[in-house]
C-alpha cells in the first residue's frame, strides 16, 4: 500500500506537468474566478489510511457531488417511492438541459442531472424547513466524513440563486407537470445551497468509505443505498460523458462543476480529486484525467 502514495505524487506532478487545466464553472460567478491550475488527490484504503498530494487541505465547492448524499438522504427518508417521480437511465443530454423533461411528461431520467437532483431535493425538503432538509445532508456528510468541519458557502449560493435561470427554468417546468410538491424557489434555495457544501479531497474521500463498503467503517448507509448510489454514479455520474468515464476509469464516479470527483473503488478504497477548470461536459478536465490514471496504475476496476 505505500505504493498508492508515490502513485498520487506521480499522478500530482504529471497533471502539473502538463499544464493542461481547463475552464472553471463560468455560469456560477463565485466559481469564475477561481484559479484553475490547481489540484488535488486523496485516496483513502481498506486499511484506513489516507494518502494525498497537492492541495487536500484546500475546501472546494462540491456542486453536483452533493447529489450523492442527497439521494442517500431521501432515500433513506421515502424509500423506494423516490422512483415515481425519477428515472434511473443515462442520458446523452447534458447536465442542465430540459429536453428530456418534455418527451417523458416532467419525470427526469435520473437523480443525477438537474432535473432529477432538483425532484431529489425537494422529496427530502417536503413537510419541513429548507435548514433542516440541509441540516440533513450536511448531517450525513459529516458522519460519513467523521468531522463536523464541513460547511455551506452561502456566498456561493447566492452568487448561483442570482444567475441561474436555466435551474429557475428546469423547476418551473416540472412544477407545471405537478413534479414538484414545494414552491419552486424553495426548492431551489434548498437545491443551490446543497450544492455549496465546501469539502477538501481529505474530507471526500472519507465521506466515500462507506459507499466504498471498506471495513470497520461506521455503517452509516445501509448496503442496498450504497449499492443504488454507485450504480448510478457508474451510469450517469459525469452526465453524457459517463460511458466514456466508464470506459477510460472503470470505476463509480460523481463529479460536479466544482472541479471535484468522488469515485469508489468498492471494497478497496475510496478516492477524491479535485481541480477547478471543467470540459466541455462539465466535468473536471484534469481531474479525469487523473482519475483514468489512477486506476491505470492501481489496476482498481469493477471490471
Ligand atoms: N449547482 C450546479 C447547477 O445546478 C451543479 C451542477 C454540477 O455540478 N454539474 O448547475
């Protein structure tokens, strides 16, 4: 195992290397100017060890990560019954988009794209507070993480609430086909604030122990959510770009406009990477990189 930390420090220093960062989120403006030859890697193992390089101190906006234990959340809280109102299939449309809500009469293809994580949220938000919907997940988060050092950036959120028209847009339109049971801008405040929860790789790649199932870790999700959250990561964590996420890592991931990437090696570890600038689908252009490096070197694979 001390191999996995010479394989994270060769992997930090070729993405420097390099050189080659992509674009920060440019539509949230909290996250535009954020400087993008940045990078971080930790890679906690079944024998609890964490190994890291570059900035895993550095707190990130996690974005769409959150969906994650988002989805963990409120299934745990309506069970199954989450399916009626969200799918569970890839998309080859992009993170944001609306298109399939109209075909499919306002049910998202799946918990990961807006559209579903906004369904997600605002199932867990019913009958009660935006703060203790969110107290909910920022619970959860830090139980699975074992710290309570994890919090919302409410500037962050305030800067997305502003200009975020295609999420108003997205609520909107599933409220019209009675898929929504809160007030559209509830939700969203609720939806916009989740997704700026701040995390260090060290902290996300603690918080994916027990979706990795890794031993003598506090079960803190039961094994069939654990199992439901990395199939999907599997298929629709990094949106219309998963297939070829699938194809070059081989392993469950979730990213977010953040820059960060949480990805399960189940039963072997539980990895977090993290570098602002994105691709063209959103996801982080070094960061998947780094990811299919990893598992080159490591071999880790559910195949
Ligand atoms: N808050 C972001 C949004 O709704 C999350 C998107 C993402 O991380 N892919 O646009």
């Amino acid at each position: 195992m001390e191999d996995i930390g010479r394989i994270v420090q060769d992997i930090h220093d070729k993405i420097h290397a390099d050189a080659d960062w992509g674009i920060p989120a440019q539509y949230i403006s909290e996250l535009a100017g954020v400087a993008s030859d940045q990078f971080a890697i930790s890679v906690v193992t079944a024998d609890g060890r964490c190994w890291s390089a570059g900035r895993s101190r550095q707190p990130f906006s996690i974005q769409s990560i959150s969906k994650v234990f988002a989805l963990i959340a409120t299934l745990g809280r309506i069970g199954e019954q989450l399916w009626t109102r969200v799918g569970r299939e890839p998309t080859r449309t992009a993170f944001d988009s609306i298109m399939l809500l109209e075909s499919d009469g306002g049910r998202p293809p799946n918990p990961f794209v807006n559209a579903g994580a906004i369904v997600t949220t605002d199932a867990l938000l019913s009958g009660r507070e935006p703060s203790q919907a969110l107290a909910e997940i920022l619970g959860l988060i830090r139980e699975m993480a074992e710290t309570d050092e994890i919090y919302i950036n409410d500037r962050v959120a305030e800067s997305e609430r502003r200009t975020g028209e295609r999420n108003k847009a997205i609520a909107h339109y599933l409220a019209s086909h009675g898929n929504l049971s809160n007030e559209p801008d509830l939700t969203l405040g609720t939806y916009f604030h989740q997704c700026a929860i701040e995390m260090t790789t060290e902290q996300l790649a603690m918080s994916g122990r027990a979706l990795a199932g890794l031993d003598g870790v506090p079960r803190t999700i039961s094994a069939l959510h654990a199992k439901r959250a990395n199939a999907l990561m599997l298929t629709c964590g990094h949106y219309d770009a998963s297939g070829e996420f699938a194809f070059q890592v081989g392993l469950p991931g979730k990213s977010g406009v953040g820059g960060g990437i949480l990805l399960i090696a189940p039963r072997t570890a539980s990895i977090a990477i993290w570098s602002p600038g994105l691709n063209g689908y959103g996801n982080s252009h070094a960061g998947t990189r780094a990811a299919a490096m990893l598992a080159k070197a490591t071999g880790w694979s559910v195949f």
